[in-house]
C-alpha cells in the first residue's frame, strides 16, 4: 500500500506504507484539508513525533518545511520510513531530515531541555505533529501534560485524534483560547494550537 504527496515540489510522490496494523495513515481528505489551509510551510521546522511511514513529514517538506524531525520506535516501521526518505533524497536532492530512533515520550522529554536554546523565530515557526495510535489515550495525556499545559514552547501544536477511537475534541476543551482551527473527516479531525 502506498499513500500519495498531494502538494508542493513532490506532488504525487509515493509513500510506502507498512502492511498490517502497526501504522493508520491520516486519511487523503483529512491531510488535503489541513495542508491546503497551510500551504507554503517555508521556515518552518516540522516535527513528526510518530511519524510511521513518514508521509506527513515528507508532505511538510514538500511544501517547503526546511528541516522534518522523524521520531518514530517501531523496527519494522522505521525500515520503511528510512526507505522513503532515500527515495525522497534520490529524487528531489539532499533534504535537511532528522531520523530518530525512539520512543516520543523520551525524545520530547530531552527536547523540551534543549528548545530554549534554539535561536529566534526557529521557535516561533516550530509544528509539533502528534497523530499516535487512537486508543492509546495515554498518550494524549502525557502530551498535554509535557507539551501544551507547558510555558517552555512556542509555537504550533497539530494533533489527530478520532471522535469514537481516540480522545474526543472535547478533550482539549481547556485549550479553546488558543485552538486556531479543527479540521474533520467523518469521525476523524486534526485540532491545531497557536502557543
């Protein structure tokens, strides 16, 4: 199975992805309706913090985001992503990509110590991405925790979730005030947070 690039320098490109169960990629409707909203991502630094295949981050960078951050644990999934970044780099030149072996959780945790050393607007013009598995509402939680009811970032914040799988939109409710925009595909929606 194979997801498309539906914008930018690398519009039609195809992402593979890894059989079974262990990834779900964001839906085509879903991505097109949050990447038509943010088109050009020129300076922005895009992290992909469970970034199975890859195909969000490769999105980012083939709108312009001029470096991705892949973090992503699974041996057999991070195979498949190493794949798609050396055919991305075969055909579109060197890209400025970040491939980290290890589970978000650790990798946000020493990230959250070296952030405020970053210069400037690189701060201003992060996207943190957060689409981990549905069910694992865990998840959700230690992210709010560690990312959004946190002063350290600057920011934005994109999270994917589904209204009956996952956490509820409802579950961001005391972050309203800083909720730019929900973007919906039947059950499933990308909510994004200015910080």
């Amino acid at each position: 199975m194979s997801v498309e690039i539906l914008g930018g320098k690398a519009r039609g490109f195809l992402v593979q992805v890894p059989k079974g169960d262990l990834i779900r990629p964001t839906s085509v409707l879903l991505k097109r309706r949050i990447f038509d909203s943010w088109q050009n991502l020129e300076g922005c630094i895009f992290v992909d913090l469970c970034a199975g295949s890859g195909a969000i981050g490769l999105e980012a960078r083939s709108r312009g985001a001029p470096k991705t951050i892949f973090i992503e644990k699974e041996p057999s999934v991070w195979k498949i992503l190493n794949t798609n970044l050396d055919k991305f780099n075969e055909r579109y030149g060197e890209n400025d990509f970040q491939v980290i072996k290890d589970d978000f959780k650790k990798w946000l945790l020493r990230f959250v110590d070296t952030y405020s050393s970053w210069n400037g607007p690189a701060q201003e013009n992060t996207i943190l991405f957060f689409d981990p598995p549905y069910e694992k509402k865990d998840l959700y939680e230690f992210f709010v925790k560690t990312v959004m009811q946190g002063t350290w970032f600057k920011g934005y914040v994109w999270v994917e979730s589904d209204q009956k799988k996952g956490v509820s939109s409802d579950f961001f409710d005391q972050f309203k005030e800083i909720n730019l925009k929900n973007y919906e595909q039947g059950s499933r929606y990308i909510s994004v947070f200015s910080f």
